[in-house]
C-alpha cells in the first residue's frame, strides 16, 4: 500500500498506546468535527511522548465562524455523554482553538494556521489513529510536511 502524500512522514506502524477512554471520545469528538465540515481531521496518538494526555486530534475549519462551529459541534457531542473540557484556549480570536479533555486535546484550526504551525511536522513521529469512517486529508496547497 502507498503512503499517503501529506502524511507518509507519521508513523503509522508504531503501536498505538492511548488508552480505550482516549480512543472513545476521540471517535466521537473526530465525527462531530466532520459533521460540521471540518476538514483534514486526523487524530495522534501522543501518549508515548507527552504525560498529560493520551491524543491530539487536529483539524481545519474555512473561517473563523467555523472554527466556532467545530469547536461547539465537538463540545455538543462530547457534553451528551457529560464530558466537559477542562480547559478552553483561543476561542476569542476563533482562529486555533484548543479543547483539553485531559484523555484528548482538541485542536479546531483556522486553514492558514494549519499550514502555518504543522502540528503534523511537530509530532510526526506519533502514529496516526484510526478514525472510522474519516478519509485522510489531502495535501494543502502550500503544505509544510510536503515542503520540508
């Protein structure tokens, strides 16, 4: 099987550590960005690397009013089976904002942050989670990870 363009630098053969709870609320939190158009949602398991939570979930929205949109559907979802965030960053400027589940870290971001910042780049030797029913992203047209 090819690897994906954008994202054949992740590790996907690594085995992935998160624990059953951080998958759970990942799937969950994953299908309801999708449900509000998020776009390029993929979700990393970090748990080897960082003590303070077991998966970022990254995605993109088109505009700051979506970004909201994002963010409020992924709350929605996560609050019917009572999970509130623990801590809520950016949502004043509505272009990165960032849900902390403790088990998940939501990060809801503007395209042009996306490209910008490359939490991909950052955390490429994390493997890449499963998202049932999520395709992989395509590649951003001027696309950090591709460019390096």
């Amino acid at each position: 099987m090819q690897a994906h363009p954008r994202l054949d630098c992740l590790s996907k053969e690594t085995r992935v550590t998160a624990t059953d709870r951080a998958l759970l609320i990942t799937n969950l939190a994953a299908q309801a960005a999708a449900d509000k158009l998020a776009t390029n949602i993929i979700a990393l398991d970090v748990s080897d690397r960082l003590a303070i939570t077991d998966v970022f979930l990254v995605c993109s929205a088109a505009s700051d009013r979506q970004v909201r949109a994002v963010v409020d559907g992924i709350e929605g979802a996560l609050d019917a089976i009572d999970l509130d965030p623990v801590r809520r960053e950016g949502e004043r400027d509505g272009r990165w904002i960032l849900l902390d589940y403790l088990d998940l870290v939501v990060h809801v971001q503007h395209v042009e942050e996306r490209s910008f910042y490359g939490l991909e780049r950052l955390w490429k030797d994390c493997p890449l989670i499963e998202l049932p029913g999520i395709e992989l992203p395509a590649p951003f047209e001027s696309d950090p990870i591709a460019d390096a």
